[in-house]
C-alpha cells in the first residue's frame, strides 16, 4: 500500500512541471519571459501570431515551426536592437499590414520561409540589418522586401518569386544586396533616391524590368546576370534613370527586350558587360557624358540607339557586327564602327517589318537612308575580338538568336518569291 501512495506522489510531481508548461501555449508569453540577451527555441509546430519582439534576444524556430496569420497588423513586429530570428516560416494572408514589420538597428533575419499575398519584409527607418537565406513567395501585387529610410543594410543570398518588386528602396542610402535570386517580378530592384547602393552578383530573370535605378548618386552595379526580361512592350534589364556616377560592370544582360536603358542619367560609366541576344542592347534617351567601354556586343538585333542624347563617349567596345582591320596589331579597328537605328525606328512603326530582319532588301534601304547624327552611336576604336566570356553562357542565347534570325530571312525569302510569281 505504501508502494502505491509513493507511486503516486512521484506521478504527480512528474506531471506538474509538465502541466505548467502546456499552459504556455502563446509563443508571445515565452518571448516575454526570454531575458534580453538570452535564446528561445521555438519547437516545431503551428503558432498564432501576431507577435512583437522589442528585446535584443535570439528565436531559433526548430524546422516545422509555422506562425500563421490571417488578421490586419503585422504578423511579425521587430523594434529595438539586436533582435535575431532565423529557421522561422511564417504564412501571413493578404490582409495583413505585413508578414514582418521591422524597425531599429542591428536585427537578423536568417534562413527564413515567407509565403504571403502582402509585403513580406517592411523596413522603416531601420539600419545595420542583415536578412539571409531567405525564400520569399508572393501573389504578384506587393514587395517582397520594402526600404524606406533605412541605410547599411546587407541582403545576402535570398530567393524571391511572384511578386510586385523584389526590392523596393526608398531614401534608403549605402544597402548592399548580393547572391540574390529574383523571378517573376515587376521590377527585380526598384531603387528611388537613394545613394551609394551596391547590387552585386545577383540575378534577375522573366521580369518586366531586372533593375531600375532612380534618382541614385553613385553606387555599383556589379556582376549581375538579367536574364530573359522580355515579356512586356517595356520591359529591360537594366534602366538608369535621372542617375549619376553609377559604375556598371561586369554584368551579363541576356535576351532582354532592352539591355541596358540610360535615360536622363548622366555621367555614369558602363564597363566589362556582355550584352547577347536582346531586342536592343543599349538605348540612350536624353542622357549625357556617359562613359560605355570595352563592353562586349554580341548576337543582339539592334545594338544601339541614341535619341537627343550627347557627349557620351563610346570607345573600344567589341560590336560583331562591325567591319573591322586592324593595320597596327594593337587589338583595335582602324574603322570606325556607327550603330544605326534605322531598322529599329522602322519597326517601332511597323512592327511587321520585323519579318525582313537582316534581308538583303532592309540592308540596302539602312545604307541609302542613314539615321541621323543625333541617333547614332559611334565607336572610334572598336576592339577586334571579344573579351574572354565563359562558353556555355552564351550557346543557348547564340543558338535561340540564329534560329530566329533564320526564320526571319526564309520568310522574307518566301515573301519574295510569293511576289514575283504574283508579278
């Protein structure tokens, strides 16, 4: 009998500690309980939001930990300093404010997994954060992560899919972005007003746009792939606009619509870029005292259009398309090689021209019926072969271009022909 009563008692003293604890089920009354400084590790499982974390503290989310909100606030609230979440997934409906609104200096957001119809990150005024290794799937009509007022912040290797602008920066000065993957978006990055921003060695494909620049004061741009931005009448790679002293180099624009679009921005410089297969691959509007060197053009169908654009300064580039000889050895055209329009302003008006694409008929009306000074971009000493570019980036946009270039010279070849048996 005794050995009964002492079972007992053990039993309930077991099962208190774990009753207590059930009682716990707010993820919000753990964080309150965590010290500043201290670490909360949140056990897989689906968790209500919202929640608010205002203390310098790490929450580790065990793989499996969900929060889930369908209300108007933020599903996530960040203030204060110091502040780390990482390995957390949050779902948050596209009612809510935001999936994480975040404020102050020093946070981390590391690792995380947000599926949402609104924006996914909300920064304002918010400096010194580092958000990483992050996947971001959106709806198509919010930002993944929005900047306003917020500098020194570090972007690094996150994923971004379907949705408004990958990043949209606002007066946010000196935010480096890198490793970053960005698909299905209105504008990759949406830089507005704002200095010394750096993307580097990101990519940007089957967007309107990969990056708009904005009103920047200096910044790089640099090593970044915008691939496959083609599916809009606007769409383009890369636009500077009203911009100054942006250094682009180094970056592959690939079968985009427009390359490289430089309009009312001057003084910037475009260095080192391969710029294969687009529709146009630089177009300059109103833009001045731009400096576009030793960047390599290649398979593009238009490579160059200037309009009410001058005193830029365009020099030793490889253009494939230009008539070369070198008389001196010393790698450069004697020739100088004119970028003519013609062809793209005829098909800006008819676009069903677009069909007589490198015919012998269109060669001849370009030499009898030149563009304007004013439209023409001139290299005074184009380079005589091409920088060295990796193979196997280029073979898929080279074969895509050639077989579409043979389609357009066998049809206008058979137009041809169906005339002169009508005739």
């Amino acid at each position: 009998m005794n050995y009964l009563r002492i079972f007992i008692l053990m039993a309930g003293l077991w099962l208190l500690p774990i009753e207590a604890m059930s009682a716990k089920t707010s993820l919000q009354e753990q964080i309150n309980e965590t010290p500043s400084g201290g670490m909360l590790i949140i056990q897989s499982g689906t968790y209500e939001g919202p929640i608010e974390l205002t203390k310098p503290i790490d929450l580790v989310a065990q793989d499996g930990a969900v929060i889930v909100y369908n209300g108007t606030e933020e599903a996530v609230s960040i203030s204060g300093q110091d502040v780390s979440v990482s390995n957390l997934s949050i779902k948050a409906s596209d009612q809510a404010a935001a999936a994480i609104q975040l404020t102050g200096d020093g946070h981390e957001l590391i690792g995380l997994d947000i599926v949402t119809g609104t924006t996914a990150i909300r920064m304002n005024q918010a400096s010194h954060v580092l958000v990483e290794g992050t996947d971001i799937v959106g709806q198509s009509e919010k930002h993944a992560i929005d900047l306003n007022e917020s500098d020194d912040n570090v972007f690094e290797a996150n994923t971004v899919t379907r949705v408004e602008d990958g990043f949209y920066v606002e007066e946010s000065n000196r935010n480096t972005f890198m490793n970053n993957k960005i698909s299905e978006a209105h504008y990759g990055f949406h830089i507005m007003y704002s200095e010394g921003i750096e993307l580097i060695d990101n990519q940007v494909e089957e967007s309107f746009t990969g990056a708009m620049v904005m009103g920047a004061s200096g910044g790089t741009i640099k090593g970044n792939v915008f691939k496959d931005n083609n599916k809009n009448v606007n769409a383009q790679g890369l636009l500077l606009y009203d911009s100054a002293e942006v250094h682009v180099t180094g970056n592959d624009l690939v079968n985009n619509r427009i390359g490289l679009f430089i309009e009312q921005a001057n003084a910037n410089e475009v260095r080192d870029n391969l710029f294969l297969s687009n529709y146009i691959a630089i177009q300059f509007l109103e833009a001045e005292s731009n400096i576009i060197a030793g960047n390599d053009f290649r398979l593009n169908l238009n490579e160059a259009q200037a309009i009410k654009s001058s005193r830029n300064s365009v020099n030793r580039n490889y253009w494939d398309s230009a008539v070369k000889a070198d008389v001196n050895g010393d790698g450069y055209s004697d020739l100088t090689y004119e970028a003519d329009p013609y062809f793209l302003s005829l098909t800006d008006e008819v676009p069903e021209y677009q069909l007589f694409f490198q015919s012998p008929g269109m060669l001849i009306l370009q030499k009898m019926l030149k563009s304007t000074s004013g439209e023409l971009l001139i290299d005074t000493n184009p380079l005589m072969k091409p920088q060295a570019i990796d193979t196997a980036r280029t073979e898929g946009s080279a074969w895509t271009v050639g077989a579409i270039a043979t389609i357009m010279f066998g049809l206008s070849a058979s137009l041809f022909l169906i005339g002169r048996k009508k005739s």
